[in-house]
C-alpha cells in the first residue's frame, strides 16, 4: 500500500471514529471536549495558514471569531435568521474585515500587519464592551434559543443535545480542514510557501505576494467567523469573553508546537493540546504550572514544532543510503 493510500485510510478511520464517540459514550465530559477540539482545530488550522504558509503573523483570528460570533447571534435572536445563515453571515462578514485589514496594512509591510491585526483584536474586545446598544456591553447576549436548521426532505435538526452541536462542529471542522488542505497542497499552497520563504524570488517569478497573503487571510478569516457563529449558540451565550487573548495564546501554541506550515502535525498538535489541560485538573493548584513544563519540554524537544523534527528525519533518512553508496 502506497504511502498516500495508508494516510487516507488513517484519516477516514479517524474521522469515522471521532463521529462514532457519542455512539460509544453518552459523556457530556468527552462531548465537551471533541467540540472544543473542532472550534481550536479550525482557528489553529486558519492561523497556521496564514502564519505557517505565508509567514504573517496574526493576532487578529480571535477577532474573526467573535465577529463570527456576535453577528450570528444578533441576526438569529433579533432577525430571526436560521443558523447556518447566521453562521455563514458572521463569516462572509469575518472575511470581509479581513480583506479589509490585510490590503490595508500589507501595501506598508509586515510589521504593519502584525501592529495592525493585533490593534484589531483589542479593538474588537473594547468594541464588545461598550458599544451597549448593539452587543449588550458586559452582559453580552445570553440565553441564546436552541437552533433548528432546515435539511433536505423537509426535515429539520434540532440541536437541543450536546450530541448535536458535536455533530455539527465536527463536520465543518472536517469540511474546513478539507478546504485548508485542498489549498495548501494546490499550486495556491506551493506559491503561499515560496512567498514565505523568499518573497522577493517568488515576486521575481511573476508571483503576485499581495493576492496570496489577502486568500489565506480571507479564507481563514471565513473560516473561523463560522465556527464561531456556530460555537456561540453551543455555550448559549455570547459576550466579550469571546475575544479574550486566551484563544490566541492557545492557536499559537497549537501552531508553534504542531510546526508553521505543517498541516497534520498543526492538526495533531491542536488535538494533543485540547486534551492535555483537562487531563492536568487532577491537581488544581498546579495544573497551570505543569501544563507550562509541557509546553518548555515540548519546545525544548521540538524546536521548530513537531512538523520541522519529521521533516529532517526524513531527510536524513534520504540522505543516508545515498551516502552508504558512494
């Protein structure tokens, strides 16, 4: 079996699995947890996307989310929309202020962008707080009613079960991942990473910077406005909470220990990382402490991030017949 086939295989089964969980286990505990899982996974995989593949630091994720976030509850609460309209409203809006913000700060440089994206969030939060009028100030919007969503047949989902909102964040967390990886490994994903690396080459090759760096940006701004339209009605409230910089913190670890630019291993990373937290409750007062030795180690033994490590073993490996034959 080709290298290629195995890994699809070990995906389906893998995703065949996560799907199975509320089949095999009623734990709203576990539960809990594939649904954090699938909304990091998908912030972690749109950051890495932008930062791992095009080098562009970003802070300003958290800030699509909650946009996501708000903008789907006010239209369901307020307007009456369903939900995936509502979702897919917080993220084409997502997308559009990333647009926004990425052309006007990357004609300048770099370090605009990262001044920019990371003034955004504050922005965002302080916006949150005192715009009272639309988003409730400090109280945010609570009590968000159970969504039902119109299927095919007539038929309709309610999710009044966290078996549902499991369901649901799982499956766009795979079309989303699906969507990022029919990017990366296109020829979008080969100029994204040329840019990265040598961006006056890659200009000199006829290669537009500017295009490449606004689609990761848009798509993964999109991305993350629609799971967080999503992941607000799960938690059944929304507030400015939604942009603490604790969501940040955890994308970027997610990202550094999985390795910028490394798809699955950002993906595995978002994953081990999810759980890791929970699994140190067993001591409260030092669960924080331990959780940082994890990370010091983790970096210690990873420089690069855990996709950089694989990548020079392999190779080494390549190199080392060809040094033997000669």
């Amino acid at each position: 079996m080709t290298t290629g086939r195995l890994r699809a295989l070990l995906v389906l089964l893998s995703v065949a699995t996560l799907f199975a969980i509320p089949n095999l286990t009623g734990n709203e505990y576990v539960l809990a947890l594939g649904v954090s899982f699938a909304t990091l996974s998908v912030l972690s995989g749109g950051l890495n996307l932008v930062y791992g593949y095009t080098g562009l630091l970003s802070f300003a994720q958290v800030g699509f989310f909650g946009i996501g976030g708000y903008t789907a509850a006010l239209l369901v609460v307020e307007q009456d929309w369903s939900l995936w309209a509502g979702a897919t409203a917080g993220g084409a809006l997502a997308a559009l202020v990333g647009l926004v913000i990425g052309y006007s700060s990357l004609r300048l440089s770099r370090h605009a962008f990262v001044i920019v994206s990371l003034s955004f969030a504050l922005l965002c939060m302080i916006v949150a707080l005192d715009w009272v009028s639309l988003t409730r100030g400090a109280m945010g919007i609570p009590g968000l009613p159970i969504p039902t969503m119109n299927l095919p047949g007539g038929m309709h989902w309610r999710f009044a079960q966290p078996s549902d909102f499991y369901y649901l964040l799982l499956g766009f967390a795979v079309v989303a991942h699906a969507t990022i990886y029919l990017v990366v490994t296109s020829r979008l994903g080969r100029a994204m990473r040329a840019i990265k690396l040598n961006e006056p080459l890659a200009q000199s090759q006829g290669i537009n910077p500017l295009s490449y760096k606004l689609l990761a940006i848009t798509l993964s701004a999109l991305l993350a406005g629609i799971v967080g339209g999503l992941f607000v009605f799960y938690l059944t409230i929304v507030d400015p909470s939604i942009f603490d910089f604790y969501y940040t913190e955890t994308m970027l670890i997610m990202v550094i220990i999985g390795g910028p630019g490394s798809f699955w291993c950002v993906l595995l990373s978002s994953a081990v990382l999810t759980v890791v937290p929970d699994l140190l409750r067993f001591t409260t007062d030092l669960r924080m402490v331990l959780y940082g030795v994890v990370l010091i180690a983790a970096m210690l033994l990873f420089p690069g991030g855990l996709g950089s490590w694989l990548d020079r073993r392999r190779v080494a490996r390549w190199r080392r017949p060809r040094l033997v034959s000669r």
